[in-house]
C-alpha cells in the first residue's frame, strides 16, 4: 500500500528550489550592479562580504518565496474554480488525480537549480513546466468531463492566465513609462 502524503511536500520544495535560482542569480546581477555603481565598497564597510551576500540572498528568497507561493495560491484557485463550473465531479476525485502534477514542478525546480546561471533558462524551465503541467492537468481530468466542459476548462484556463499576465505586463509598462517620463533629463 502506498502513502498518499509521500508528495505532499512537494510543491513547498518546489517553490523552494525555484526560488533558490532565481534568488541566486538575481544576486549575482546585483552584485555586479552595486560594483560598477560604486555603491559594494561602501557596503563593505558596514558588512562582510559573506554577510551582504547572505543578506541578499534571504532578501531575494523571501521576495520570490512569496511570489511563487502567490501564483500556486492562484493556480489551485483557478482549478478548483474550473472544476466547479465544468465538472461533473462532485465527490472530489478530480483533485486527488491532478495531485501528483506537482511532481513535474518538482522536477522542473531541480532541473531550475542545475540552471541558475541564466534567466532564461530558468524562466524556460517554468513555462515548460507549466505547460506540461497544464497538460497533465487536462489529461487526468477529462474522464470526468464531458467534451464541452473540456473546452469550458481550457479556455477558462488560458483566459484567466492570460488576462493576468498580460494586466501584470501592462501595469509594469505604465509604471516604467511614468517613472521615465517623471525623470528630469
């Protein structure tokens, strides 16, 4: 008999692990950018070296620890809302199916550690995750749904995640073009 719970940890280690990358290698480009502004050696006066790194880098975790942990909030929300409008599923079994998925994160967040040396290959890593995520998701999901509710789920997906990512791109675009039209040159 197997343990249900075995992976129960894995979307926390996930998180975790992509976190980690993105965290270091944010690191590695801040460093670089204090150094040429001038600003590391006066860091050095007040802290070690060892200390300003490990202070950025629990800096950088919590901040990207805190932003994945939001997205998965929202994933599950959109699936179990997904589910509501278009399953015929009411006992709950759905859910237990797609639970194992989070394995394919987790190997996405080792495969992102083994990367940490580019964004894009972190970044590359995830969206190939999600993808193959997504279509696990749908694969596991579809005996319970009728032909319509299969569609109802995707294109409820791919609305929602796109209106958000592209409301997110938007809003950073308006800010970045306020900030530069604010700056007296």
């Amino acid at each position: 008999m197997r343990n249900p719970y075995l992976t129960s940890y894995f979307p926390l280690l996930s998180i975790i692990m992509f976190s980690l990358a993105l965290s270091v290698r944010t690191e590695m480009e801040l460093l670089s950018i204090l150094k040429n502004a001038g600003i590391y050696d006066g860091m050095l006066e007040f802290f070690s070296e060892t200390g300003i790194k490990l202070s950025l880098l629990a800096l950088l975790m919590v901040v990207y620890f805190m932003v994945f942990a939001a997205m998965k909030l929202i994933a599950d929300t959109i699936n179990e809302v997904s589910l509501l409008f278009f399953s015929k599923d009411h006992e709950g079994e759905s859910l237990y199916l797609i639970r194992h998925g989070a394995t394919i994160y987790f190997v996405g967040g080792i495969l992102s550690l083994l990367s940490f040396y580019s964004f894009i290959g972190i970044t590359a890593i995830f969206a190939v995750a999600t993808v193959v995520y997504f279509i696990y998701f749908v694969y596991k999901i579809s005996p319970k749904l009728a032909m319509a509710g299969l569609i109802g789920i995707v294109f409820f997906q791919v609305i929602l995640w796109s209106t958000l990512v592209l409301g997110i791109i938007y809003l950073a675009i308006k800010v970045y073009n306020s900030l530069v039209a604010s700056l007296p040159i």
